[in-house]
C-alpha cells in the first residue's frame, strides 16, 4: 500500500514537472501549451486520488482542478497530428462544458460528505452528472484516438511510425484502467487494484507522448537545417553561374547552352534552371541570356564611336548568330527593332 502511495506521488510530480518542462520552452507551439495544460491538470487528478484517504472531503477541492484530463489531451492531439487551425472556439466550449461538470461533480460530493446532506435529488444529480461526464469522457477518448488514426493513410514513413506509438499507448492506457479494471475481482477493483492499473496508464501516456513530442520537434529542426543547406547551396551555385556568365562575359558566347554549363559546373541542368526562375527571375536560361545579350547590345547601339556599325555587326558582337535571331529577340524585349532603337536615340 506504501509502494502504491510513493508511486502516486512519483506520478503527480511527473506530471509538475512535465507542465513546467513545455510551459517554460523559448519555442513553445500551441502543441507545448496544450499538453503543459493536460499535465497540469492530470497533476490535479492525481493530487486528488493521492489524498483521498488523508484529506476527505477536502481532496473533492483538490479533485476540482483535475477537470482536463481526458479532455486535455484530445487538445493535445489535435495540435500534435494537425498543422493548422487545431484548436478552435467550438473546442473549447466543447472541453468547456466537461470541465465544468467535472467541477460541478466534485462540488456536490464535497457539500454531500462535509454536511452529510444525503437528499434524494443530490444522489439523482451526481448519478446525472456521472453519466453525462462519463460520456463525454469516453467520447473525447474516442477523438483522441481518431487523430492519431486518421494520419496513417497519408502519412509520411515516419509521421506513421508516430502515429503507431501514440495509438499503441493510448490503446493500452486505456484497456489498462477501463477493460482490464473491470474484469477484476469487485473487492480488488475497489481497492488498490484499480489504482494501480490508473498509475500505470498516467506513467505510459505521459512519457510516450512527451518522448514523441521531442521526436518530433527533432524531425522538424532535421527538415529545417536541410532546408537551410539546400538554400545555402543554391546561393553558392547562383554565384557560380553569375561569375560565367556576366564577369566572365560567357553570354557572348553564341552557342551558349544550359547543358554546357551544367557540365561545366557538374550539375544536373535541373538545377541551372531552377535557380534561374529562383535567383534571377528568368523564365528559363535562353531567356536569361537574351536579356542580358540585348543590354549588351543596347549599349554599343548607344555608343556614339559605334554608330556606323551595322545591325549584323552588334548581333554578332552580342552573342547572336545572325542579324534575324538578334532583331526578334532585341524586339521581343524592347518592342523596337534596332534601328528604330538606335534612330529614337538620336532623335532624343
């Protein structure tokens, strides 16, 4: 009975200390904030069965602030398994209304044995109220269980393999205190039996959800630095490309193409063109390259000791084979031909 009593108490600091540990995080989520509040409350509960039998009826007051225990960690759930919009007003009204039931329960047993008022209509009401919160009760079990469940057909390998140790512990915290309890001799069930079955559930759900919160927290930190090493490499890469191209004046080169550059730098040209939409906000590489040959262009036209040369000659100085590619393109960009580019100027 002492070992049982030691455990119980083990649990309520487990669960304190669990509060503590996510309340006070730099990087606290509605995630840490949820399961903090399934703590504490779970704490209250245990307080409460703790001291039944040193502070009765007064552990009734103690039984008050355990009011979210099944309904605090349906919360947690829907912020552990859902990226967005997890908790809403509906569920907390929802969570609201158990609690309150809850509280209201233990009140009704507190003024029952400290005035040994034993009314008709106060049993028929704790008899109401027993019920009603052992619906509820059960049925955010079920919605707890539902969160957990409804990830497994789309899921990731590893957001399954989560998903499979949270079930397996709720599973097996629940079969513990409400199967396995009730299949238990009545004297054993009504004694120390049944406790033992609950401070097991509380230490196995307890730890397995805080251990997969870490898990997960360490997936997400794992996703995020390679993301950040993904990012850092295309800005190397972007650099790479811009040195060839605009110092290395690569783009006058007229059969300039993404796959020569791709094996120049030894990568797939995939990547090349990425980075161009990413880096340069090109359409493509050909795209690129033509805008940057028709600046080029653009300013030999504007060269006052270059106004003799003809519109193939730029072309060619430009990187374009001939003088029909180089006035499509020159046009494209510009909505004049060279000629009438190069006459603009000189009538301005």
């Amino acid at each position: 009975m002492e070992l049982l009593k030691i455990l119980q108490l083990m649990v309520v600091f487990l669960c304190i200390g669990l509060a503590i540990i996510h309340f006070k995080r730099r990087d606290k989520h509605d995630l840490h904030l949820a399961f903090a509040f399934f703590c504490a409350s779970s704490s209250m509960h245990m307080a409460y069965v703790f001291s039944a039998e040193y502070c009765s009826p007064y552990h009734h007051l103690i039984g008050i602030f355990g009011f979210a225990t099944c309904s605090g960690y349906w919360l947690f759930a829907r912020t552990f398994f859902r990226k967005s919009n997890a908790i809403n007003q509906h569920h907390l009204l929802f969570v609201g209304l158990l609690g309150a039931l809850l509280v209201l329960r233990h009140l009704l047993r507190f003024a029952e044995k400290m005035w040994l008022a034993n009314t008709e209509w106060l049993t028929v009401t704790n008899t109401i109220l027993s019920e009603a919160i052992t619906i509820l009760s059960s049925g955010m079990l079920i919605l707890a269980f539902w969160e957990g469940y409804r990830v497994l057909k789309h899921a990731t390998a590893i957001l399954r393999k989560i998903s499979i140790v949270y079930l397996s512990s709720l599973i097996t915290g629940i079969v513990s205190v409400m199967l396995i309890a009730a299949a238990l001799p009545r004297d054993l069930s009504e004694g120390v039996g049944r406790d033992w079955l609950v401070v097991f559930a509380y230490t196995l759900i307890l730890s397995i959800s805080h251990v997969l919160i870490h898990f997960r927290q360490f997936q997400i930190g794992k996703k995020l630095r390679e993301s950040n090493s993904v990012t850092q490499e295309e800005t190397n890469l972007a650099e790479h490309i811009q040195t060839l191209l605009i110092e290395d004046k690569r783009f006058l080169e007229p059969n300039l193409r993404v796959a020569g550059i791709a094996r120049e730098l030894d990568v797939p040209e995939y990547r090349i063109r990425t980075i161009m939409q990413n880096h340069f906000s090109a359409k493509n590489f050909n795209h690129y390259i033509n805008q940057m040959r028709v600046e080029h262009a653009k300013s030999i036209l504007s060269a006052p000791d270059k106004q003799d040369w003809s519109v193939l000659v730029v072309g060619i100085e430009s990187g374009f084979s001939s003088a029909a590619p180089f006035t499509r393109v020159f046009k494209e960009f510009t909505g004049l031909t060279p000629g009438q580019y190069r006459k603009q100027l000189s009538a301005n």
